[in-house]
C-alpha cells in the first residue's frame, strides 16, 4: 500500500476508469448496469467539470505513484440523508486486488468525514471478496433485494413520453436515461440502459403488459425490462420472470 494515493477523481483519469468499471463486472450483469454503458465516461465527466452540480457525490481514485500514476481503483461514495453514506461503487485492477486499496478507499472516507454516523452499501450475494471485505469491516446485511427480468411484450400502440428528445439525447450520450410514460391518469418513470434494457422503479410498471408494449414501439430493440425489488414482493409479479441477481443492503455504524 506504500506507493497507493488516493485522490479526487480529475479528467484525465476518465478513460482508465471507464475501462476499469467495464472490466470489474461480468458480461451477463453489464447490460443491466448504468456505468458499465458506453458514456459512463462522459457521465462522470460533468461531476467532475461541474463538482456544485452534485456536491453530496465523491468520486475517488487510487493512483499508484510508483508506476506513473496508473489508476489502480475507483470509488463512488454518496451521502444519502443526513450522517448516512452510502458506497455505491468500488473496482479495484486486476493485478492490484489483495493488496488493501478497497479498504483504503472505505476507511479513508471515513476519516475524512467524522460527522457520518452510518455507512450503507449494496453487495451481490454471490460477489464472494466484496461480501468478505464488507463483513470484515464490520457491516452486517439489513435487506435484500432481487434484480428481476422478464420479455418485452410485443409492440402495440405507442407510449406518450415526457421529455422524449431530452431522454434520447442522455441515452445517445451516456448510454442510459430517464423519462416520463403518460397516460390519462397517470405519469410512470422508466429508464434505459443501453440499447436492449428496459428498467422499470415499480412491481405495477414491470407487470403493465401495455405500458410495455407501448414502449416497444420507441425502442424497438429494447428485448427485456428489468425491476429491483424487495425479495417478498417477487411473488405478487403475475408476468413470466426471473431473478437476475440477489443484492443485500448492509450497514456498518460509525
Ligand atoms: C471486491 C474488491 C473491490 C476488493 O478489492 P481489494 O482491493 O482486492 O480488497 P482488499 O485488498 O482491500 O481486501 C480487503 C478484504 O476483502 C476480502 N477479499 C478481497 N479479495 C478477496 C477474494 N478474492 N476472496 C475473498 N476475500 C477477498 C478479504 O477479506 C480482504 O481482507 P484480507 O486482505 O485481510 O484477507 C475487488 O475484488 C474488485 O474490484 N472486484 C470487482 C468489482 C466489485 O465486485 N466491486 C464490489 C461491488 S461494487
């Protein structure tokens, strides 16, 4: 750990660290993440350009200063309500894991910021070293939720969207987006990552056969929808699915 900084995460640093993100997740969980898609770079970007634009976000790199300042991990802290933060994302290079840097990035986060009370995070509970660094630091799981899939039905009519050509835009810069379904009574938010998932904030949304089929006709390559939920409400989906992934909330008081 000698040689390892840790430091704000600055522009130049944005290639290695979209390649890095890219590289820490596996090829059937990246479609369904919003940094492993193609602008995660230009994301993070504007946080970095514009840091009062977001100012509960810290983004953290870990440069090794005995090999020319080569990023060796990246972090993503938030703080989410009063004295709680929250870790939304560590990856460590291949070739630099084992050697404590994940750890650095938590602790010193911590140090730096003695008003927090609390630290959250979501783990995958097949994700065996991240499961073991967090229980080795003392977090203890709270919750769990299910990442869940299903089809797309078959396009029919199409979906009134808010703030289309804005959605359109973030999703051809960024690779993922948000916008506003309408209908006569009410408004659903939906998001897109990349090109062929649909991400659906509600039980009700992933299970409207024709909200879905609506959107098909907007994006027609959009193949599968996908919601995150707590894992007792999984039995009140009526559609054909299935469980992608089970995530536990953890925390660990300060
Ligand atoms: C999980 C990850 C961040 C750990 O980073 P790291 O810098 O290698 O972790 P550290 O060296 O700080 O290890 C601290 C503790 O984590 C655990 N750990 C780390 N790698 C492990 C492994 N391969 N197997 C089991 N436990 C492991 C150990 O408990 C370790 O403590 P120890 O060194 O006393 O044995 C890294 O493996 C990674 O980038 N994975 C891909 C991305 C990812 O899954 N991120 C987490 C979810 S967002």
């Amino acid at each position: 750990m000698k040689s390892i900084l840790i430091r704000a995460l600055t522009k130049t640093d944005l290639p290695a660290v979209s390649d890095l993100i890219h590289a820490s997740f596996g090829a059937a969980l990246r479609p369904f993440m919003t940094y492993t898609q193609h602008g995660i770079g230009a994301f993070l970007s504007v946080h970095v350009q514009y840091p009062g634009s977001d100012p509960g976000r810290y983004l953290l790199v870990a440069v090794d200063e005995a090999k020319q300042q080569d990023v060796v991990g990246f972090a993503e802290f938030r703080i989410i309500g009063g004295n709680v933060g929250f870790l939304s994302y560590v990856c460590i290079t291949e070739s630099a894991r084992g050697r404590g840097i994940a750890r650095a990035f938590l602790e010193s986060f911590v140090e730096d910021r003695p008003e927090l009370d609390q630290l959250q995070l979501d783990v995958f509970q097949d994700n065996a070293p991240a499961v073991s660094l967090y229980r080795k630091l003392g977090f203890t799981p709270t919750s769990t939720v299910a990442w869940v899939s299903r089809s797309m039905p078959a396009p029919v009519g199409a979906a009134r969207i808010r703030t289309l050509p804005t959605a359109l835009a973030n999703l051809s810069t960024y690779g993922f987006c948000e916008m506003e379904v309408m209908n006569e009574t009410s408004v659903t938010r939906i998001g897109l990552v990349g090109q062929t998932v649909l991400r659906c904030f509600s039980a009700q949304a992933f299970d409207d056969d024709a909200l879905l089929s609506s959107l098909r006709r907007h994006f027609p390559l959009v193949e599968t929808a996908l919601v995150i939920l707590p894992t007792e409400h999984i039995a009140g989906i009526s559609s054909v699915h299935q469980v992608v992934k089970l995530s536990d909330r953890m925390k660990l008081s300060l």
